[in-house]
C-alpha cells in the first residue's frame, strides 16, 4: 500500500474489512463506485491529470462501463443530460443520464410537491430542470418580481414603487425549491423571507407570522467548491446560511426545511444507490451491488455524507430494521430498503480538502450537524481519482 495515502477510520472500516476480504475474484465485479465531479475529475472545465487512466480502468473491451458507476455532483445548474455529456468528453467513455445525480435530482422523489405552486431559485435552465423533476406549476424570481416590482428595492436605479400583485389573479406562492446559487443574491433573499413571513402573498405584511412557513426544499449544502480559481468559492450552502440567518435575525425564529437535498443527505445516496444497481443491471450484473465506494474532495458534504448513508445501511441490515420509515416518512410513500451493505468513503486531495493546508472551512448544514466527529472523517485518504480506484480493486482483490 506504499503508493496510497491512507487513513483508516476505524468505526467504519472495521465493520466492513470482513465482508470486503470475503470477495473472490470474479469476473463481475459486486462493487461499485460514485464519484463527485468538480474537484475529483475536473476544476472547472479542466480535467484533472489522472482522469483518463483512472477510468481505463473501469471500462470493458467493449468500452463500454464494466463495473457500475454514477456521478453525483451537488451541482444544480444544468440537467442531467447535459452533464451526461460533458462527463463523456472528460472521462472517454459514453456516460449516460441515468448514471448522473445533479444536486436536485432526488426531487424527481418528492411527488407530493410537484402540483404545488412552487418559486424555483438558481441559473441555467431552472425552469427545464423544474419540469424534468416533475413540478408543473413554477415562478421564477424574475417573475415575482415583475408582479411585485417595489420588493425588489435594493438597487436605486430599478425601485419602482408598485405595489403587487400586478395580476389579481397571481396565486399564492405554496413552496420553495433551491437548486443552486443565484447569480446575484440580494433580490432572492429579500423576496425569498417576505414570502416566508406572509405565507406566500407579499402584498402586505399579516399581523401574525405564519409558523410553520411555506415548505422549502433545497439542494446543495456545500459551503465552498474549486473551480479554476486558486481559493475555493462560495456555494449553495453560502447562500441558504445567509437566507437562514436573514430568517432568524427578522423573526427570531428558525428556518424550517422541508427537505434537504444533494450531499450529505441520506436520500440523495438512496436515489443515487437505486441508479447504481439499474446501471449494474444494463451492464449485465445481476448479482447484488454489496459495496459503493463514494470518491469525493469535500469533508462536510462528500465524507459525511457517504458515512452518514453508510450507517443508513448499517441499520437498514440490522434485524427488525427501522431505518427505511425516515424516508418514508421525508417522501409521503413507502420505499424500497436497499441492498447494499456497505458505503465507503474515499477522500481526495485534489480539490477543497488540503491535507498540509492552514485553511479550514469546517461547515455543515444545520440540519445535518453530527453527534459525533466520526461523520466527517473518511475510510481512506488518497491523493487522486486515481489512486482511488486503485485502492478499491485492491480491497475488492478486482482486477
């Protein structure tokens, strides 16, 4: 193991090196791996140097995938198809959509939602996206505001002191999803608490603050990212710290969140587990997926995630399990217990985590706060992608 950086936490590996050491070599792997994308294969639009030897790896004679992989980003500003693409020029072989978890793709799951009238806040194509995950009822900021043009105050040379709505017949507003960071912050902070605090008709202020407020979903925890730039930059999870601290200063309540999606929650890994073993089975596996490698660069959402899932699944695999009734009871349905055993997390050193840097953002979601440390602290450290994959098919005794 000389050529591999490692740490091995102890509560988490322990519990699986008996299972993973059973695997005998076999010609179908029963295995597989989710990969973050910015800061594991790319930063930016630049692939990362051991990328293309890494996912040789994972490809058949055929070239296609031969052992089953998907590619979950906390990404929300695109849809699944073209991330789908972009990921196949990256890596060198054809990735299809159903191998890609944007951020607010386990919305696609929230159905009770979908018939809501729903305020979409990000950029890109947010109403496309909205309509894919299946919402058919959705406002945009820029639309709010046409029917509210004096809320939207904060800039001087656009104050129009109308007062909404300018269409009587404008419903109320009954949900917010957030798929990512706006381009500018102040108009969607602003418009995003008053619908709060008057139950999504801001045309008055009530006399009494609705509590519990209008549902919000949101996707996207993570508090920086690397692109390009030589300092990590603010994410999604910047600009809902600062709608729940807005929230809190005004109405000295907390912010409630219906659902949270994309990493660290547990429902993003089940939906991502689900695609995992429907890829497995397109690539002719049909025996069971018994251990995902989850490969990421972020303690706070890609570590703690794949932890807090992997203990999702300790309990779900215990006797009289009664894991599966949070999910139920987050999507309004029963759903499906899974049948992997294990989630091991893989950390990389190639985007946010710096392992001789001085700088620490230690952030996690509020929801999402650990009763321990041992949430955020990773099965194995390497140094890429492609030390990574290498570790897993030594583990996996995969060649």
């Amino acid at each position: 193991m000389s050529a591999v950086s490692f740490t091995v936490h102890d509560c988490v590996l322990l519990r699986h090196v008996g299972k993973i050491r059973s695997y005998h070599l076999s010609t179908k792997p029963k295995f597989g791996f989710l990969f973050d994308i910015d800061g594991v294969i790319v930063r930016g639009k630049n692939v990362l140097p051991p990328v293309p030897e890494a996912f040789k790896r994972l490809q058949g004679k055929d070239g296609k995938f031969c052992v089953p992989t998907v590619f979950v980003t906390n990404s929300g500003n695109a849809l699944r198809s073209q991330k789908a693409a972009d990921l196949s020029k990256w890596i060198g072989i054809e990735v299809k959509e159903s191998q890609v978890v944007m951020a607010h793709s386990p919305l696609k799951l929230f159905q009770h939602y979908h018939n809501k009238r729903v305020l979409i806040s990000g950029q890109g194509l947010s109403k496309e996206i909205a309509q894919e995950l299946g919402f058919h009822n959705t406002v945009t900021i820029k639309e709010l505001v046409k029917n509210f043009p004096s809320l939207d105050y904060v800039n001087m040379e656009k104050r129009n002191p109308l007062c909404g709505p300018v269409d009587p017949s404008f419903p109320s507003i009954e949900g917010i999803a957030l798929f990512s960071e706006p381009v500018s912050w102040e108009t969607p902070l602003q418009l995003m608490v008053d619908l709060l605090m008057t139950n999504g008709m801001p045309s008055s202020l009530p006399n009494e603050l609705p509590y519990p407020h209008i549902p919000i979903l949101a996707c996207n925890m993570d508090l920086l990212w690397v692109s390009e730039a030589p300092i990590p930059r603010y994410g999604h999870g910047a600009f809902v710290l600062c709608l729940e601290s807005l929230y809190k200063k005004i109405t000295g309540k907390d912010m409630i969140y219906s659902a949270l999606v994309g990493k660290p929650a547990e429902v993003t890994y089940y939906y991502a587990n689900h695609l995992l073993r429907k890829h497995a089975e397109s690539i002719g596996i049909t025996h069971n997926v018994d251990t995902i490698y989850a490969i990421g660069d972020n303690i706070n959402t890609d570590i703690f995630g794949a932890n807090l899932y992997d203990k999702y699944l300790s309990r779900c695999g215990a006797k009289d399990a009664q894991a599966p009734q949070k999910l139920q009871k987050l999507l309004g349905r029963d759903v499906e217990k899974p049948r992997a055993k294990a989630c091991i997390s893989i950390l990389v050193e190639t985007g946010v985590h710096r392992r001789d840097s001085t700088f620490v953002a230690e952030h996690c979601p509020r929801d999402f706060i650990p009763a321990d440390d041992t949430l955020c602290k990773p099965a194995f450290v390497v140094k890429d992608v492609g030390e990574a994959v290498n570790l897993a098919f030594k583990e996996e005794k995969f060649d």
